[in-house]
C-alpha cells in the first residue's frame, strides 16, 4: 500500500471533522462513494440522505491550518485505512477516520496492554501500577493508558523505566491535561507517543473523555484495571475493551476500601484475577504457545528503546509537585495514600516528600486515634471502621 497524497489526507481529514460525521458514518460514506473526496461532494451538494444530518463540510482551509500545527508541532495525521494506521485499531467498527500522533508513530502497532484506574490511588495501586508496566516492558507488553493522576501516571513511568508507553490523552497535542502532566506527555512524546482525536486546540472536556477511552481500549491486546471505584472512569474503559473482544484484568482490592469496589466487581463477572505479570502475559494471544515464558529463564529482552530522556538531571519520571507547608495538609496526603493493603513506611515518606520524622508524627497520631495500624516490617495500613 503506498502512502497517501496530501489531498487524499485533506479530504479524509475535511470529512472527519464535519459535525455529524462520527466514525461509523465516516466509513460508511468512504465505502458508499468509494472516497473521501467523492463523499465530500455528495455532501457538498446534498446527494446522500445523511446530508440532512450533519452540519456544513468542514472548509478546506480550517483542514490546511490544522495540518500546518500538526507540521509546526512535528506531530503526525494518521488516517483509517492508510499505511501507519494502528493495525488493532483498524480492526474496530468504530475506529476513529484519523489519528493525531506527537512521537514514534510505529509504537502504536506494537503489542500492547492497557493500565488504568483510579485517580486518588493508594500508595499500594500506585506501586501495582509501576510495577506491572515495568516488567510488562521488560518482557517486550509496551503499556497504553490515559495520562491522569493515580494510576495512569504511575503506569506511564512503570512502563518506561524498561520499555516505552503511549499516552491516550482526550484534548489536543498542545493540551495536555491535567496541566501538572505537561512535563510527562512531553518526555513520553520523545520517547514513546501520545496519540488523540482531537485536533490542536481542542481543551479537554468531560464529552472528550470516552473517546480517549476507545484509544486505550482498542491499541491494547488487554485491559488492566487496578482501583476502579464504582461509576468510574476505568469501568468504562474495561467495558469498551470487551466490546472490542479484548481480555479484560482486575488487580483485587480490599472490601474496605470503595477505591476497590468496580475492580472487584469486574472479577465477578469474569475479569481474570492479576497478582502478577505472568497473570497478564499469560492470556495475550502472542503469548500462549510460548510454553517456556514462566520457566526459571531469564526474561525476553524487550525490544531496542530510546533510553528515556532524563530533564535537569532527574529520573525519567517528572517528580511531584511541591508538598503543602501544613501538617493537617500531610495528614490529607498519607490518609490519600494508604488503603487496607499494608503500605511501607519509607514509600510513604518518599511520594509524601516530608521528612521522615513529619510522617512519623502524622502515623502516630493516626494510630493514636485508631484509624491506621503499625504492622512488622515497618509497614502501615489503614484499620477498617468499627461495626
């Protein structure tokens, strides 16, 4: 297949961003009228019935300037049922007509799991999170997910302390959200790729957000999902993945802890319980033939990355805001963090980034007031209420 011409690209891109054309109109129209260009003249002079419906065709020059951000941005366009395409996405009935790609545009074609969950983790999700996308990577699984806070973020650096990740945002390139991720969607772009569907400009919005769902869901060979509250976010990227005939996993939770109640309830109907990488890498389709992949071996390198680039000198991974001055604001912090699953302290320390004697003082008057528990081994969890 050779490579699209500029106006076959404008064309496609004129037809996708005219209000009313969603994806399923949008490929219905290509196969119809065995273009873009053609289906853009059937609307123009009102000769399909669909035109009735959707609003006035998106002008040639509002196609052209978006095209020169992408250029300007060093950002790709990639169009449904042309070469670049992400082969897993294509397959959708819903695939979305184009695809705006700041980095490495092949990484959407490698395999792939999506993480997700809930923005408010607990230090033990967030740990769950890194540690899954780093040895994912370190057996060749890139991660996808969707650049929020809690296990997004954590994902994204997880995954790129051995391998690489894509970040599925809902805005445009030159939008990242939440505004305090501009640093990670900036080293992820040099060293991976963030994709959208929304053209430059776009500022996210909550109507946004489900179809930055379908991109998580549909490049990945699975889902993940760890700290799913109920009515959240992550459940309804888990449902689309089974839409699109993916393996859908749930790391437990504690009953205790509401964080924990979608992902749970996704095990109930059927998710496959994860503990583990080899949980995961054991249900992707290119995996299962592979016998010798949970032997005493070591693990399949993964493939050839660009090492991250560190910023002034730090780990890949852009640290946490500033910590509040205030101790009742630390309080919020560790009571944010910890969960019924025993927490290290030193990790609490470390994402709290207080002295150590300041963490201390706030546990100790936690427990004093019985809400957390001191256990072996210098770790702490959260106590359940009374009956």
């Amino acid at each position: 297949m050779t490579a699209p011409d500029a106006e076959t690209v404008l064309a496609c891109l004129r037809l996708a961003r005219t209000d009313g054309i969603g994806p399923v109109a949008y490929r219905r129209l290509v196969r119809t009228h065995g273009s873009a260009h053609s289906a853009l003249d059937m609307l123009e002079r009102g000769a399909t019935r669909i035109s009735r419906s959707v609003g006035p065709v998106c002008p040639r020059d509002a196609a052209l300037r978006e095209t020169d951000r992408l250029q300007a941005m060093g950002a790709h366009l990639l169009v449904h049922g042309q070469p670049g395409y992400p082969p897993l996405l294509a397959r959708l009935h819903d695939a979305p007509p184009v695809l705006c790609v700041l980095g490495d545009v092949t990484l959407l074609a490698n395999r792939m799991v999506g993480i997700v969950g809930g923005r408010n983790a607990s230090s033990g999700g967030i740990r769950m999170a890194e540690s899954l996308a780093a040895l994912l990577a370190a057996h060749g699984v890139d991660t996808v997910s969707g650049l929020a806070r809690g296990i997004d973020a954590a994902a994204h650096r997880g995954a790129m302390t051995a391998g690489r990740t894509v970040a599925a945002i809902a805005g445009g390139l030159d939008c990242p959200y939440p505004p305090e991720h501009g640093d990670l969607q900036d080293l992820i772009a040099h060293t991976g790729a963030v994709v959208t569907e929304a053209p430059p400009g776009t500022v996210p919005q909550a109507r946004h957000f489900p179809r930055r769902n379908r991109l998580i869901a549909g490049l990945g060979l699975g889902c993940v999902v760890i700290e799913a509250a109920l009515r959240s976010g992550s459940l309804i990227t888990a449902r689309m993945a089974l839409e699109y005939d993916r393996t859908v996993f749930a790391v437990p939770g504690s009953p205790l802890d509401p964080r924990c109640h979608g992902s749970n309830d996704l095990l109930r109907q059927g998710a496959v319980l994860t503990e583990n990488e080899r949980d995961i890498l054991r249900e992707l389709p290119e995996f299962m033939e592979e016998s010798t992949l949970f032997s005493q071996q070591a693990p399949r390198p993964a493939a050839p990355v660009r090492a991250p680039v560190p910023r002034h000198g730090s780990q890949p991974a852009p640290p946490p805001a500033p910590p509040p001055a205030g101790t009742g604001d630390l309080h919020e912090m560790i009571e944010g963090f910890l969960s019924f699953t025993p927490s290290p302290v030193d990790d609490l320390v470390r994402r709290c980034q207080f002295s150590t004697a300041a963490v201390l003082t706030v546990l100790s008057e936690m427990e004093i007031a019985g809400t957390i528990e001191f256990l072996a081994g210098d770790m702490v969890v959260r106590r359940p209420p009374p009956a």
